[in-house]
C-alpha cells in the first residue's frame, strides 16, 4: 500500500464550508446568510463581468504564463517595476511558494497565533518549523487579538527564513500601527523575509495602519502580498498578487509558479478590476460604514468586539465559539467558528447583519454570551 509522506498524513482533512443553499434546504427556509469567507456581498464589477465574456473566446489556448499586462497594470498601479511583481493562483498559492522558494527542511517559519490558517500547514508541507508567537491583548483587559511585534521580533532566529505579519489580521481583524511595525522590521535581520500580507489593505481606515508598499521601501527583506479575491471581488477566480522590494525575491518566488496558474478569465478580470479602481472604493466605504455598524451594535449587546480594520468582526467568545456558531446555523446564518476562541463574522450587507444580528438575538439567551 502507498502512504503520503507523515507530514501530509498529519494535515487536518479539508473541510468545506456550508453552502448556503443546502443549509437552507435543510432547515426550510428560503435563504442561508453566509458571512464565513471574507468575500464582499456585491456582485462581480460590471467591466469584470464583460472582460470574463470577451476573454472566452481565448480559453482554447493557455493563458499568458507571465501575466505581462496584469503584472505591468500592478506595476503602474503601485509605482514599482514589473521585475518586483508575480502574481499567483490567489495570494494562497503565493504563501505556497514563498515557503517552498525560502525555506529548506528545519528550517523555520514565524508567524502570530491565531492568524491565517494557511501558515502552519505551509510549514509543515515544507518540513520547516512553525514557530508561534501568541497573539496580546489590543486593548488593556481585552482578549487576545493583536501581534505582538517585540515577542515576533525576538522569536526569530538564525534558521527563520521566512515571517510572515499578517496585517490586519486574519481571523481577528486586528492591525498593527506604523511605529511598531517599523522599529520590527529594523529588528528583523536582513536574511530574513518578512512578507507582510496584506489580503484585507483596501479595508484599512486608520491612516496610522501603514501601507506595506510604503514601508517595504529601501528593505530588501520585506514583501507584501495582496489579492483580488477580497475588496476587488475575485475571490471565484484566484488571483494574488506579491510585491518584493528586491526583484530577486520576486524571481525566487516566481521559480516555484505552478505553470499557467493564473487563468486567461482571472488575468483578464483583474485587469479590468484595476481599471474599475473608483467604483472599487465605493464598494469599499459602504462595506467599512458597515463594519462599525455592525462593530457597533455587537458592543451595545454587550459582547467584546475586537477592532477591526478588516472587513469581518472577530468575537471573542471562547468556549462558545462552536456553539455559537452551531446555533447561529441553525437560524440560516452561516460564521466562520475557530474552536475554543472565537467566531469571525464577514460584513455582510445591511440586510444580511441585521438577519445575523437578529438571530444572534435569539440564540444568545441559549448560548448564554457576554
Ligand atoms: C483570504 C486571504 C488570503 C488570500 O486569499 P486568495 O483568495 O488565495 O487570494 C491571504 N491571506 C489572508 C490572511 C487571507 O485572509
């Protein structure tokens, strides 16, 4: 009998997500609300939809392997030089292969705990060390829901190929200020990367959370990936994209590209997302206006609301969490549960968070909250 490497064995099975339409099934109600991925409630852009349509036609043949007209868009886009852009299958497959570009077998890989779920499993497919840092309370008495640089800083030694600073912070929405996250990466050494990702930048609100693209300058180390499947609406077409402030980290990161990963449909739509930059940040501001909305009505129910610059909320309700979110299915909203810690919580619509704060109502008595 063959058997996967014990690595592999050990990764946690993949479990999907609720679709909505079949909890709705299930329970007979007409509409399952799913605030669980992280994606923005509006649909595709209009320009997407008809860049989708037009590169059909194309979808015979491969697509372009070096995503010329994407990555030079990006390039104009960010003021930086297509040598120091590659775009990837989702900004998850560029994690993928900042780890197998940077790290070798015991080696390590640093990162806060809890933070995106992706960076244990990367190390450990890679053979490298995971080395978790926890996460500290953002506000004196809270829970814990914020990086704490100084522990990050020091916990990386002379195996630690690769950092990764997930700003803001995935699942709990937390992001680092200027200041901080400077005086990190002047204490991080410099044959360390340090990939700042970036996956929630376009939610950011607080002009002191600083613009990776910005801090990157004038240190070769640091890389920052972003991705279109959030703020820009591709989340079904895989696309992300990784900056490097030297173009040899680039190159690095491109060597281990799955060949033609990036689809003609999500190059094409990408493209057309950029163009559509305006309406882009509409979209963003009501989704923001939401957010505290929603932040707002969580804190007068008298739950803990950690603060977040991302688009979702992060509820810190422990022991609860699977409960909570077990319940909440149960009345058609589907979150996204983290065991023994919390649940995050997509903004949704107006309509969808007040279903979800309507039936948070009703659960909450049962599931004794706050
Ligand atoms: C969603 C997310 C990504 C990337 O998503 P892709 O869809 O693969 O581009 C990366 N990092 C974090 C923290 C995320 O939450």
């Amino acid at each position: 009998m063959v058997s996967a490497r014990p690595a592999v064995q050990s990764l946690p099975a993949y479990r999907p997500g609720r679709n909505p339409a079949d909890l709705a099934r299930e329970i007979g109600v007409e509409r399952a609300v799913k605030l669980a991925s992280n994606e923005v409630a509006f649909p595709p852009l209009p320009a997407v939809v008809e860049a989708i349509a037009a590169a059909a036609g194309e979808t015979h043949r491969y697509p372009d392997n070096g995503a010329v007209v994407l990555t030079g868009a990006l390039a104009r886009r960010y003021g930086v030089d297509p040598a120091q852009v590659v775009t990837g299958c989702g900004a998850v497959m560029l994690c993928q292969q900042v780890a197998q570009s940077f790290t070798d077998p015991g080696t390590a890989m640093a990162f806060a705990w809890r933070s995106f779920e992706m960076y244990p499993l990367l190390a450990r497919v890679a053979g490298a060390r995971a080395v978790q840092v926890p996460l500290v309370p953002g506000r004196p008495g809270g829970s814990a829901d914020t990086h704490d640089l100084g522990a990050l800083a020091a916990a990386v030694d002379d195996d630690t190929r690769v950092v990764f600073v997930c700003n803001p912070n995935n699942p709990t929405g937390t992001a680092v200020r200027r200041a901080p996250l400077e005086r990190f990466l002047d204490a991080v050494p410099a044959d360390t990367l340090v990939v700042l990702d970036e996956a929630y930048r376009e939610f950011v609100t607080d002009p002191d959370v600083p613009d990776g693209l910005e801090l990157m300058r004038g240190r070769p180390n640091v890389a920052v990936l972003r991705t279109f499947s959030k703020a820009w609406g591709l989340a079904g077409l895989r696309v992300g994209y990784l900056v490097a402030e030297d173009p040899a980290v680039a190159d690095a990161v491109r060597r281990t590209h799955v060949p033609f990963s990036v689809s003609t449909l999500a190059q094409a739509a990408a493209v057309a997302a950029l163009a559509s930059e305006e309406e882009v940040r509409r979209r963003v501001a009501a989704v923001t206006a939401e957010r505290e909305r929603l932040a707002a009505e969580l804190r007068g129910r008298g739950l803990e609301v950690s603060d977040s610059q991302a688009n979702f909320v992060w509820l810190p309700v422990g022991e609860q969490a699977a409960d909570l979110a077990a319940a909440l299915e149960s009345r058609a909203v589907i979150t996204r549960p983290f065991a023994g810690e919390g649940i995050r919580v997509t903004v949704g619509t107006p309509e969808e968070d007040d279903v979800f704060l309507d039936a948070l109502d009703r659960v909450r008595p049962a599931a004794t909250v706050g």
